[in-house]
C-alpha cells in the first residue's frame, strides 16, 4: 500500500483543526482509510500508510488534510479552473501542440501552469513525493503516466510534443552537465538506465521542446538540467504528464491541480492542441473535469448497510466525504435515487457500492451497532478445496514448486501472448474484462494459468534447470448460461522447462497425476494454438452413469515455439491444466477407479 511522508504541521494546518496529538490524528485518519506508520520525527516529518490504491488524490499532504477537513465540517473546495464538455476556461497563450509523430510512440499529454508565492522546501518535497507516487503507484512506474515540473517563466509557449530521432538529439539531462544523445541518456544516465527500457524499442522517442527548440524533457525519462530544475523560490511551475491512457492522466492532473489549489497556488489552464482524435476533441483545455455523475437508490443503500437512512442523512454523510449529492426520483417511483457529483480528484466510482462504502464512511464506522450473526453455522472445507489439497500434495511429490499468482493481468499476457492471431478475437470473447480498470496492467481476469506460469518462467534463466512450477488457483470465463454471465473455475495449471522437455514427458506427468488421484482418462489430439501442432492433446473423462458423452476437463502439449518468443523463454517448456471441478464429478460420475 502508498506510504507518504508528510510534515506533521502542514498536514494538521490542511485540516483547520487547531492542536492535534498523534491520538487524535490516528483516531480521525480511519476517514480516509488511512493509518499512522511513524510519528513525526525531530524535523517534524511523520510517515502515513493508505490503505486504498483506489484513491490516489489522498497521497499527498493537501489530498490527506483535504478529505479529514471535510469530513470535520469543512466547505467543499469550488476549484473555478476546470474546462468541461460545455465551458472552456482561458488560457491565453499558453498552448501544447503535439504532432502527429507520437501518436503510436507515446499518444498523450495534457498540463497547466501554476503560480503564486515563492516555492518553500516543503512544498517542493509534497510535489516531488506526490509525482513519485502517483507516477509510480498510479502510472505503472512511469509506463502510463509519467509527470514533468518546469520552470514556466524559462518556458515560451507553445510547447511542442513530437517525436524525434533518438541518436540526433541531444541536450543536457538533470543531475548531468554533459551534453548527451537520447540514446546515451537510456543507456549511461542513472534515470535513464531506470526508465529507459520504457522506450528503448521504440523506433523514435517522445520530446517536450519550447517554441524556441529548447528542450523540457524526455519524457517518461528525465527533465532537462535547465528549464527541467525546478528550484526553491520559484514562483511559476509547468506541470505535464504524459502517457497511454488519456483519462489517467486528466484524472492526475486534476489531483495535482486540486492539491496545489488547496496549498493556496493559482491554477492557470492550458490547451493541448492534437492532430488526431480524442475522446473529448481535438483541443482540450485542462484541467478538464471528464466525470459522469453516478446515482445509488436509498432502498440500495439500506439494504447494504443493514440500516434504516432518511435521504438527508445521506446526503450528510456523503457530504462528509466531499461529495455533493441531491435527491431525485427513481424511475420505477417506488424509490428514491441519491444523484451525486463526483469530486474533480476522484475517478473511483464504478458501482453504487462505491456509493454505499461512502456514506458508510461519512456517517461514521461507530455509528452502526454491532450485531450478533443471526444464523448459525459449522466452518468446514468446500469438497473442491479438499480435493486441491490433495492435487497440491500430489505435484510436490512428484517435484513441482508451488506458485501463487495474481488474479488480474493484461491482454497482452492472456491473451495476445499466448494465441495465434487468427485465434484473438476467440480468446478475447471468452475472457472476462473489468469495465473501468485502474491501468491495462490489471484489465482482465485471468482465463488460465499458463499466462502466469510463463511469466515466472521467463524470468527464471539463471536458476538451475529443469523447472517444474504449478498452482492452483481460479480462473474466469465468460459463461451465458449462468446468471452472472461468468464463470469461476478451480485449476491446476503446470509448467516444465528442460532441454528435453516434450511429450513423453508431459504425458507421464498426466499419467502419474490422474494415476494418484485415481481417475481414468483417456487422450485426444486437439488444435490449439498454444501449443505445437500435433504435440498437444485434450483429457477426456469416459462416459459415465451421470454422463452420457466423455467429459473433457483439460489439456496439455508442447509449448509452441512462437509463445516462448514472445515471453523471451530460452528452453523448451512443455505446460497443462486441469479443471479441478470437473476431475472431482468425474469421480462422482461412478466411472473411474479408486
């Protein structure tokens, strides 16, 4: 989870609460689900850990102290700078024109300008920190969002996004007083060598210029030493972020200019002018505020939270939380709906739940009485979990290493490299994918196992061959005939590596497997694209007296050679799954021997 530092003093004085004690403060940060890690130390800095990566505007002293004032009884902020799809704010000349170039090597940028009293020491390290953690937390380290702070009065607009030749171009990178081409800034720079790998098989590389060809930055990798070396005592700061997903980076902004609002700055618009198509036009002036309201029926909010809400009170306790909302009629007219805005700095409402969890906050963990459970019941293990303990101490036997993988990945992984390309459009239909995820890193459920079993693989070379890695775990597939339109499934998935992995190899893996587990089976070659033709087959359970067809419930080959590429696998690996679920009917099915 985040942990930020945070001067003990600023933070309190961003409440408005006068005196606090570190009790006080640890009893008021459950508000924003937060927890004191360290007390302030001798120069008055203490450590504070989030416990929610959905909301990335309380990783800063202002986004923190903003949201425990509120939720105290303080006024909402009206931030008056935000552009939407019906106002466009001035922003003079201050414009960033970005060229066609980057479309396809780093498609986005947006930025503002901020100015007011000179920079203290403080306030530069809550805006270094705030970059750090949102760029790295937030933007994937830097690969979906990356953020620049420049000296705007070293600036002449319009700044220029392009995309340029990265053995050509050179300037002097911060922290450096040599003169280096883009190429040698990836491979000799210390930024460089952290993030250069971000853009080092790109055939051009993105640069931030002035209108007089002076250079800002390379972004997502480092400043210039010039107009790039932000000082204390500064009075105008250009603050840009650039990446691959053009909400997360509105979103950022919008966090970053609400924060520096809060500290007292003056947010000054600037339009980003693009060559090609946005989701929002071809110039947007930002901040922008893109958010849609979102709405929650108080039937919903009772029935979650187990109590009985008058719309006023939720409507206060939402409030509490920053959240303007008002009453409206329900479309059936049996209810009322709570229609709620949702604040500049947040981008974490997908579901009336979010509603709910909010007004659960805003009235109080302390308010709602504790109550017995009213049914009770004897804790036992589910027969499929029996049965995956018993598949796991099987595959140790037989000299696998268990793994434990996440849950949610990329398309990429799951799907684009595993499959053909004649064979995407297939995988990509059966795969459950979340509606508004927090980056493309965390996109889809996983259909399977493999994707995660290769990934560790790939990053195994050095360890002593041969690997033999496995878990068990869930997997999800899209599934009309449920009425969730999902399904959940418990699977085995493994994984060989040697230079004589193959068939005959994978095949007595099976074999002793299902031999152990006392099931029958028997084989049937399958096209599969995952594996190499002819070297991969399905596992058929014979008809049984529940069944009047041969089940199948896995399926197993050789690695196909254009997977391994893909991952930067060196061996030949040979890999299978197994559906736990319906190994475990094959046996009631009465047709396999103990």
């Amino acid at each position: 989870m985040p942990k930020i530092e945070v001067y003990r003093d600023a933070l309190i004085g961003a409440i408005g609460a006068g005196k606090l004690s570190d009790d006080q403060l640890e009893s008021v940060f459950p508000a924003a689900k937060a927890e004191l890690d360290e007390p302030a130390d001798a120069e008055g800095v203490m450590k504070v850990e989030l416990n929610d990566t959905n909301r990335p505007d309380l990783w800063s002293t202002a986004g923190l102290g903003r949201q425990l004032r509120l939720y105290h009884g303080g006024e909402a902020p009206h931030y008056r700078f935000f552009s939407d799809a019906t106002v466009r704010r001035e922003h003079g000349e201050r414009r960033v024109v970005v060229d066609r170039s980057v479309q396809k090597i780093r498609p986005w940028v947006v930025g503002f300008v901020i100015s007011g009293a000179p920079i203290s020491e403080a306030v530069l390290k809550d805006l270094i920190q705030t970059q750090e953690k949102l760029t790295w937390n937030y933007g994937r380290k830097r690969r979906s969002i990356a953020m620049g702070v420049y000296r705007a009065d070293l600036i002449s607009f319009p700044v220029h996004f392009k995309a340029v030749d990265p053995d050509a171009t050179r300037f002097v990178p911060l922290q450096d007083t040599r003169e280096m081409s883009m190429r040698e800034i990836i491979t000799e720079h210390p930024k460089g060598q952290e993030y250069g790998h971000i853009v080092a098989d790109l055939p051009l590389f993105p640069l931030l210029t002035d209108d007089n060809g002076d250079v800002l930055s390379f972004p997502p990798v480092i400043n210039s030493a010039s107009i790039g070396a932000v000082q204390e005592g500064d009075t105008s700061l250009f603050i840009e972020l650039t990446g691959t997903d053009i909400d997360s980076l509105l979103h950022t902004a919008s966090i970053v200019a609400c924060d520096v609002s809060d500290m007292g700055y003056t947010v000054e618009p600037v339009q980003i002018e693009y060559p090609y198509d946005t989701p929002y036009g071809r110039e947007i002036t930002v901040p922008y505020y893109f958010q849609q309201p979102q709405r929650a029926s108080l039937r919903e909010v009772n029935a979650l939270l187990g109590e009985t809400l008058a719309t006023d009170e939720v409507i206060a306790a939402l409030k509490r939380m920053g959240i303007a909302a008002t009453e409206a009629s329900a479309a059936s007219g049996d209810d009322t709906e709570i229609l709620i805005r949702v604040p500049e700095y947040r981008n974490d409402f997908l579901h009336a739940v979010d509603i709910v969890e909010d007004v659960m906050i805003g009235r109080g963990m302390d308010s709602f009485a504790p109550e017995m459970p009213r049914d009770f019941t004897v804790g036992r293990l589910t027969p499929v979990e029996e049965f995956s303990r018993r598949v796991k101490t099987t595959m140790v036997g037989l000299g696998f290493q268990e793994m434990i993988f996440n849950y949610l990945g990329s398309g990429a992984d799951y799907v684009e490299s595993m499959y053909d390309a004649a064979d995407r459009d297939d995988a990509y239909a059966r795969t459950v994918r979340i509606a508004n995820p927090m980056s493309e890193n965390y996109e889809f459920v996983r259909p399977s196992i493999l994707p995660s079993l290769l990934g560790a693989e790939a990053v195994s070379g050095n360890a002593a061959y041969p690997h033999h890695i496995f878990e068990v775990g869930n997997i999800a597939l899209r599934d009309d005939t449920d009425v969730t339109g999902t399904a959940t499934r418990t699977v085995l998935g493994f994984l060989s590596a040697d230079g004589d992995a193959g068939f005959n190899l994978v095949n007595s893996h099976i074999s002793a497997i299902l031999f152990y587990l006392g099931r029958e089976y028997t084989l049937r070659e399958v096209r599969d694209s995952r594996f190499i033709p002819g070297r991969a087959a399905e596992i058929v359970a014979p008809a049984g007296k529940k069944r009047s067809a041969p089940a199948v419930f896995g399926v197993f080959g050789e690695v196909h050679p254009r997977v391994l590429e893909t991952w930067g696998i060196q061996v030949p690996c040979t890999a299978g799954e197994i559906n736990l679920e319906r190994l475990l009917e094959h046996r009631a099915g009465g047709s396999s021997k103990r």
